[in-house]
C-alpha cells in the first residue's frame, strides 16, 4: 500500500514536471519564426498534399495544445496558436497531426487498433472505478462481489491498454513529422532541432499517462486479486 502511494507520488511529480517543461518548450520555439514564412495551417495541408491525401479538412479549434487528428470526421484540428502562427512550435504540432492522418490513410495498424478500442475505452474510463469499489464492498456481503470487482478490473486494464497502445502510435506520427519536414527542406536544422525536441517532450506526456495507468491497474489487481487469494 505504502509503495503504491509513493510511486503514484512520483508519477505525479513526474507529470507536473513534464507537463511544464512542455509548456516552456512550446513556449520558447513559439518564438522563433520560420524562414518559409508558413502558417501552421498551410504546413498541414502541404503535407496532406505531399501524401497524397485529398480528403483531410485542416480546421481551427479553441484552446491551447488542443490539437487532434479526427478519423472519423477526417479533420486535422489544429488550435489558434499553431493554425494560424508561423514558427517552429505551429510546423511540428501541424506535421505530426498530419502524422496520424498518413497513418490513417495508410492503414497503420497500432492506429486502427487503437481506434477500434475507443467505443470500449469510452465506457469503460466511466464504470471502471465505480465497479470496482462496488465489487469490493459487496465482496463482504455477497459471493458474487467478487466477479463484479475482477470485471471493473478489467474495464480499468482496457484503459491501459490504450495507454499502452498510444505510445507507439505516437511516436511514430512524430517520427513522420519529422522525416517529411527534413526530407521536404520545410525547415532549417535548427528550426528542425526545435520541432524534434518539442515532439520528444509531447511524447513524454503520454509515457507518463500511461505509467500512472499502469500502476494504478497494478494496485487495484492487487486489492482485488490479492485478497482473494488470502
């Protein structure tokens, strides 16, 4: 008990710091322009049209870091600070959500995995928690708690899998991103040095998130398993 609660301590931390290095990241290559003069939207349509893809809209949402690729609306959704600005930061948040739409139209398998658990994800991220406690406490009282709680556990483990399962599609959007800025001569190499490492830190966040899961799923198969064995 007392370890979990230290290693949910550190996780936190650990996002916190990540979450705000990240922040200073975007926030220092915001500042530099780039030389192709390009706007973050005009990055991603470009990379759109280089690959091919005809059927991609590249929209404007609200927010900061609320960039998205849509599959099933097929929309690169891109926030106010990286649809219309035009530096370093815009051009690798841009590519890389153009990133996902290649792996969609290319059929990347790690993306339709992990898309074809989001329906299931979605409810599961709702109940997990709920049946769990539940199970637990009818545990107590009714035989049957304890395959109420096994089955929350479960919900919770789908979660963790898509954690999982999102690091790899991840990082290789960002790896795409990358390779086409470079291979396209879209930047200079300290422009492509900036992108790279404002990447590197986005990536991070999702290593995090999913360690927390991680642990967490680890702590409630304990509770649960691990009572029943004793």
């Amino acid at each position: 008990m007392v370890i979990y609660y230290l290693i949910i301590i550190v996780i936190s931390l650990l996002s916190m710091w990540v979450s705000n290095k990240l922040k200073s990241k975007f926030k220092t290559y915001s500042q530099k322009q780039l030389r192709n003069g390009m706007s973050g939207k005009e990055i991603a349509e470009k990379m759109l049209n280089d690959h091919g893809i005809r059927d991609v809209k590249v929209i404007s949402v609200r927010g900061s870091l609320t960039d998205h690729y849509n599959p099933q609306k097929k929309t690169v959704n891109l926030s106010d600070s990286v649809y219309n600005e035009r530096n370093a930061a815009a051009a690798a948040v841009a590519a890389h959500e153009c990133g996902h739409a290649v792996q969609h139209a290319q059929g990347y398998e790690w993306l339709q995995i992990r898309s074809s658990l989001v329906p299931m994800v979605g409810i599961a991220s709702k109940f997990s928690m709920f049946v769990i406690i539940g199970g637990l406490v009818l545990t107590q009282i009714v035989p049957y708690g304890f395959s109420i709680a096994a089955i929350g556990v479960g919900l919770f483990g789908l979660g963790t899998l898509f954690s999982l399962i999102t690091l790899p599609v991840e990082y290789d959007a960002s790896n795409r991103a990358l390779a086409w800025l470079q291979r396209k001569n879209m930047v200079s190499r300290q422009e492509l040095a900036g992108a790279q490492d404002a990447l590197t830190w986005a990536a991070r966040t999702y290593m995090v998130a999913a360690l927390g899961s991680l642990a967490t799923l680890a702590y409630f198969a304990f509770q649960v398993f691990g009572g029943r064995r004793s």
